[in-house]
C-alpha cells in the first residue's frame, strides 16, 4: 500500500540527492593540471636537448620548481632576467636585490644561492690541488664565475706552493663599490703561514671595467715588497671585470 506523500518534507537541494549521485561530473582541466603538464614538458625537452634546447628563461623555470612545487615560475624567471640581464647576473645578484624581484622569497633565494655555490665549486675543483701554470684559462673561468658579477669589491689570493700548485683560495677582504682594503704585513703573514712559495692576488671591479686604479698598482707593489723580502713569488695580480680580466704581469705592471 502506498505511503501517504508529506506536504512538508524537504525537498533535496540542486546537485544533491540520488540522483545527483549518479550522474557523472564532467571533469574541467584545473590551472594545477596546466602547471603539472607544462612541467611535464619542459623536463622531457631538457631530457631530449639538454640546456641547448631551452632558452635561459626556461632553465630558472626548472631550476624554481623546487622552490615553488605549486606555482607557475614561468613569471619569476623572466622578471629575474629582466632584473639582471642574464642568468650569471642572477645567481650572483645579492639576496636583498633578489628579494625586490616579485614572487621572489626566502625559497626561490635559497635555490639560486645553493645553484651558485656548486657552480663555483665546479669551476674550483678544476683549479684545486693543480699546476695553476697550466690551468691558465681554467683558472680564469673560475674567477670570473667567483667574482665577475659582485655588487661590491672583493680581494682574495690563491696560494701556490714550490710546484705551482694551487693549495688554497682564499677570500681575504670585502670593500665597497669602487675600493676594498688590503694590508701587505697580512697578505705575506697568511702566506707564510700556509708555506706558500708563491700567490696570485685576484680583485673585481664592480664598474666592469678592469683598467687598474693608482691605488690598486700602489697596493700590488708593496705587497710585491713585501712578499720578496721573505722569498715569495707573486706570479700576478688579476683584476677581474664583467666581460673580461686583466692581468698585471700581461701589463708589465708586475
């Protein structure tokens, strides 16, 4: 027998009920879906051609994935070169600069500086426990990576032993813009201290421009003094700018 009909039951919302249930939903492509698939593709194309394949934008897309698993780094990386010009700009650009760039955090810094650190040491062990004599221009890719795109001056010295083989690298002062202070007693005191025979002294100009200041001839000739009192060898004095380095002793200037 029939049951009597409620005038006052609810009535089932729209898109809810039984037989909402089993009807199917059509499925929409999500922006999730878009994002998954471009990287998808962007990691099979960097697969098939290696960086060749890729412009620069594309490569600090994949190199943010990381740093945003969920978000589209297509516009970071394009307003990152747009910042600073190339990808070496970018690695090397100070966090405080990186961070003005929009969408760019503490995340997306963390990846770029640790993608420049092992650039750097890359670019290192081919220098390392090496004839540096032979290693010029191996030599020289590693300072220009270290130190080409530096905000501010930075001096360091790579020491040598009686085989001219570079035993360490050191980082010795950090100055501003257009100086960086260097004390010779402090230069020849650490190579004693290592049992060096030899150094090479290495600076960058922010400017770009390498062409030597009076200041840095005047500095390179004491510490030559210095260093010759005590029967250390300065093989040379590289300054290095955005494009190219010079090298004092190609100069006649050492």
């Amino acid at each position: 027998m029939p049951q009597p009909k409620d005038e006052f039951a609810e009535a089932p919302l729209p898109g809810f009920g039984p037989a909402a249930e089993a009807a199917p939903v059509p499925r929409s492509t999500s922006l999730a879906d878009d994002l998954k698939s471009h990287r998808a593709r962007l990691r099979e194309r960097f697969a098939e051609g290696g960086a060749a394949a890729m412009p620069d934008y594309e490569l600090l897309e994949m190199l943010l994935f990381r740093a945003l698993p969920r978000g589209d780094t297509k516009p970071i990386a394009k307003a990152l070169l747009k910042a600073f010009g190339d990808i070496n700009r970018v690695l090397a650009a100070p966090p405080a600069r990186l961070r003005d760039v929009p969408g760019v955090g503490d995340r997306v810094v963390f990846e770029l500086k640790l993608i420049e650190a092992i650039g750097h040491r890359m670019a290192r062990a081919k220098v390392m426990q090496r004839p540096i004599l032979s290693s010029w221009d191996a030599l020289l890719a590693y300072c220009q990576s270290a130190m080409a795109h530096r905000d501010l001056e930075h001096f360091r010295i790579l020491f040598l032993d009686r085989k001219n083989v570079l035993i360490a690298d050191e980082e010795q002062a950090k100055g501003t813009v257009d100086h960086v202070p260097v004390y010779p007693r402090e230069v020849v005191k650490r190579a004693l201290e290592l049992n060096a025979s030899a150094i090479i002294l290495v600076h960058n100009h922010p400017s770009g421009d390498p062409t030597p200041s009076q200041a840095d001839i005047d500095m390179t000739s004491a510490i030559a003094e210095a260093a010759g009192v005590l029967g250390i060898t300065i093989h040379d004095h590289l300054v290095i700018g955005k494009a190219r380095e010079l090298s004092f002793r190609s100069e006649g200037l050492l």
